[in-house]
C-alpha cells in the first residue's frame, strides 16, 4: 500500500528538531505496540496523551489527531481499536516529508 507524503510546513526554529522528534515517536510506536501486548493501558493513554499535546507545536496536526485516538482507545482498553490507531501512527511516520 503505498501513502502520500505528509508535507508539514515548519518554522526555521524547528527545522533541526524535527527529525529527532519523528524519530521519537517511532521509538514510542515501538513501546506502544509493547504495552498493547502487556495490555498497560494506563501508560499508553498518558504516552498518547504527551504525543498529542507536542504534535501541534511540531505543526503535526494530523499526528495529533491520531494520538487523541490512541489516547480514548487505551482509555477504554479497547485493543482493536488501539490496534488500529497504532497502524494509522506508523502509516503516518512512514510517510513524513
């Protein structure tokens, strides 16, 4: 399946930092999938909690959307629907510009 580039206008001031925090949120998809494993739902609603709240000062709106849906689905322990957020989250990462 192949997915458009999500193109993200940032400022200059962010430039350097971005591809740090890109490659922070795979290693928190990483974790994520981990605690859906061990069915650590609390912990993985405050990750995606912490993911949302820093996306938008990224300019990763759409990032941040999907972690607010991580953050209700491990909210209500709902592992197919965790399942689902995950997959959009590295769909997304896969396809940052």
């Amino acid at each position: 399946m192949q997915t458009a580039a999500n193109v993200v206008e940032i400022s200059a001031d962010l430039a350097d930092l971005v591809p740090r925090y890109i490659r922070n949120r795979k290693n928190d998809l990483a974790f994520a999938r981990k605690l859906l494993l061990d069915n650590d739902y609390c912990l993985l609603a405050g990750m995606a909690h912490r993911i949302r709240g820093s996306a938008a000062s990224y300019g990763f709106g759409s990032l941040g959307e999907i972690a607010g849906e991580l953050e209700m689905a491990a909210e209500q322990n709902d592992g197919r629907r965790i399942e689902t957020c995950l997959q959009k989250l590295e769909s997304f990462l896969g396809s940052v510009k």
